[in-house]
C-alpha cells in the first residue's frame, strides 16, 4: 500500500453524506411493522415506547455496526498491506464466533460482556495467525492474500460447524454468523458503544496507522514503534469484529468495500480517509437493513444475507471500473 492523497472531498459533497445518512437514520426510525410516524409520538404512548425500545436501539445499532466493521477493514487491509481482505473474509469473524462457542461450552450462564470478552481473544488469536502467514506470502502476487484469507476463514469456520455439530448447537451457530437486527433492544446493543470508541480509537492513531502501512523498515525509520502500532491494530480489528458477532452476527463485505469505495476519490491517507470510511460503512449497513425490512414486509430478510449481494455487486463493480480506468 501507499499513501496518496488525490484530494479531500470538497464541502458540498460533505453535506451531501450528511444529509444522506440523516435521511436513512429517520427512514430506519420509521420503517417496520408497527405503524410510527413523528406526529404519533406526541400523542401516543405506546408509539414512543416503540420508538425508545426497539426503532432507536435497532439504528443505533446499525450505525454503530457499520462504521466500526468498516474501520476494522479499514485497519485490516493497513495491517496486511493488501486492499482485499477484510475480517469476514480472513478468519477474525469465524474466530469470534469460535470463541463464543466455546464459551457456551463451557460458561453456558456467562452475561453478554463475558462471551464478548472471550470472542475477542479468540479474534485476536485468528487475526494474530492469518497476519503471520500472510506476510511470508510473496508481495509481488496480491491476490494470493485474499484467497488464502477465504481458505483460511473457511477452515476456522468449519471447525465451528463440526464442534456445533458434535456438541448440538448448530441452531446457536447460525445466529452468531447471520447478521440481523430483528432482535435488538434497548439493553441489548450497548456493548456496540465500545466499538465506537475503538472507532475513535483508529482515528487518534490514524498517523500511525498511516505510517505503518510503508512497511516495517520505512516505519522503524520514521520513527514508529512498529511492534505497539501492529498490536493496537490487532486490538481494534478483533474487539470490532468479536463486539459486532456477538450483538448482530457476521455483516460480510462492509470492510471490504467500504475503504476500497473512499480510497478512489480521497487518496489512502487514514486521518483524511477514515470519518468518510465510517460514514459509508454506517450508510451501507443501515440501507441494506432498511431494504431487508421492506423486500418481504412485513416478514424480514437479514441484513448479513442482504449485504451478501449488494456488497459482491459494489465489489464486482469496484474491480471492473478500476480495470477500465487501467
């Protein structure tokens, strides 16, 4: 990777995005089956139960969700150095999930903060192993690294099912790798609020994160502990990812196309790059959440299985726009 800056976007494109993803926070606060409309709220009890329950945890939640797997692709493919990779695709999510299984196992009564705990370790030690061996591939042969992250995670994955499988939690399985918000609830997507912070987090250290991405020995000469930036960004890629599983499930694709989709017009510099990165990865998640909500209303489709597609076709779309401007 190299950092390059192509520009920032301009304020009106700015205000744009805002306004974009102010739109799609109030269409998300009034889009279900319970019918809510904002004069409804003033006179309706209920209607603002509603609202405090179930409409504005579930968006906060999809914000929260989105820009923070964005973030963590983002500080994924720094780390790696390679622009296709992203934790769904490489192992950290599969880890995540492996982590909260074993858990189950063994702590069946263990609260929400403790299978998160125990998730990112897991996550940790996944993403620790995949970034050991995916930088004794050769760097002239890009696209080894993505499809050695797909093996990878597969084979972390598989490891889950057949444990599930063995031990009869298969049903529980599915719940942590399909990404949904049917059942979030006030009380029950708090812990996202910690993956904001490490959002904030990545963006403190944004010049680090910067720097890291020249390479070991660039950095080291620049003056960049190496070793505590690689770590921090282990930290922030696998509590994202465990944090994310353990409240919503797997969301594929947001981390991968997210950065890629910013990365055109903004240049590769993090500190410039990573509101906007949020920003779109929030947008992503809670569109595609709103399109679940309305495809088959009133029954819904899962965000993870909506952005499924629409995240393959953005990335598809990605690669064959970049092959023509080459």
């Amino acid at each position: 990777m190299t950092v390059v800056s192509v520009g920032r976007p301009d304020g009106v494109l700015r205000a744009a995005g805002l306004a974009g993803l102010l739109a799609l926070t109030l269409a998300s606060l009034f889009v279900g089956v319970g019918a809510l409309s904002p004069k409804t709220l003033f006179s309706d009890p209920e209607a603002l139960r509603l609202m405090m329950v179930s409409r504005l945890p579930r968006t906060l939640a999809a914000l929260l969700a989105g820009s923070a797997l964005a973030i963590a692709g983002l500080v994924m493919q720094t780390l790696a150095r390679n622009r296709f990779v992203e934790p769904a695709t490489a192992g950290t999510a599969q880890s995540a999930a492996l982590g909260i299984l074993l858990v189950t196992v063994l702590w069946p009564e263990a609260p929400l903060g403790w299978k998160a705990a125990v998730a990112s370790l897991a996550a940790l030690a996944g993403t620790s192993v995949f970034l050991a061996l995916v930088h004794k591939l050769p760097p002239t042969q890009p696209f080894l690294v993505p499809l050695f992250g797909i093996v990878y995670g597969s084979v972390v994955g598989a490891a889950a099912t057949f444990a599930a499988w063995r031990l009869d939690l298969l049903q529980y399985l599915e719940i942590w790798t399909t990404g949904e918000f049917s059942g979030i609830l006030r009380g029950r997507y708090e812990l996202l609020w910690i993956a904001g912070a490490l959002v904030a987090l990545a963006w403190w250290t944004a010049d680090r994160l910067t720097i890291l991405s020249l390479g070991r020995d660039v950095g080291v000469g620049l003056g960049l502990n190496y070793a505590a930036v690689l770590r921090l960004g282990l930290v922030i890629v696998s509590a994202v990812t465990a944090l994310t599983v353990v409240v919503v499930g797997i969301i594929p694709f947001v981390g991968l196309v997210a950065p890629n989709l910013i990365s055109r017009f903004a240049g590769e510099n993090l500190r410039h790059t990573l509101p906007w990165v949020a920003g779109t990865g929030a947008a992503l998640v809670l569109s595609c959440d709103i399109i679940g909500r309305l495809i088959r209303f009133p029954y819904e489709i899962p965000v993870g299985t909506v952005l499924g597609v629409v995240g393959a076709a953005l990335f598809l779309a990605l690669l064959f726009v970049r092959r023509a401007d080459g």
